[in-house]
C-alpha cells in the first residue's frame, strides 16, 4: 500500500499526473488515493519531488 506523509506532500501534484489508472487525487488540502484501485506501480512515489509517498506493507 502507498502510503501519504501529510506533513511532507505540498500538493504539487506530480505524482496525480503520472498515475496510469487515476487513482490519485487532490481535495483542497489533501491527498487522497483510491487504495482499492492502485495497482502499486510505484510511479508515484518515484516522482515525488519531496519524499511524501512511499509503499508499506
């Protein structure tokens, strides 16, 4: 599971810009993916310019 570190993600939005299935989102102040539906490809948390998603578990 990917995991977001609120304290570190400043919304840039990089990383909904590369997910292959859309699964990531920006609401307001928040990011919110749709766990359900990742495929765990790790693209996200490659382009993080600030290290605010890494996988768990």
């Amino acid at each position: 599971m990917i995991v977001i570190k609120n304290d570190l993600c400043d919304f840039c939005g990089t990383c909904v810009s590369v997910c292959p299935v859309d699964v990531i989102e920006l609401y307001e102040a928040r990011l919110v993916i749709d766990h359900e539906k990742c495929t765990e490809c790790l693209k996200c948390v490659k382009v993080c310019p600030v290290r605010a998603l890494e996988i768990q578990g």
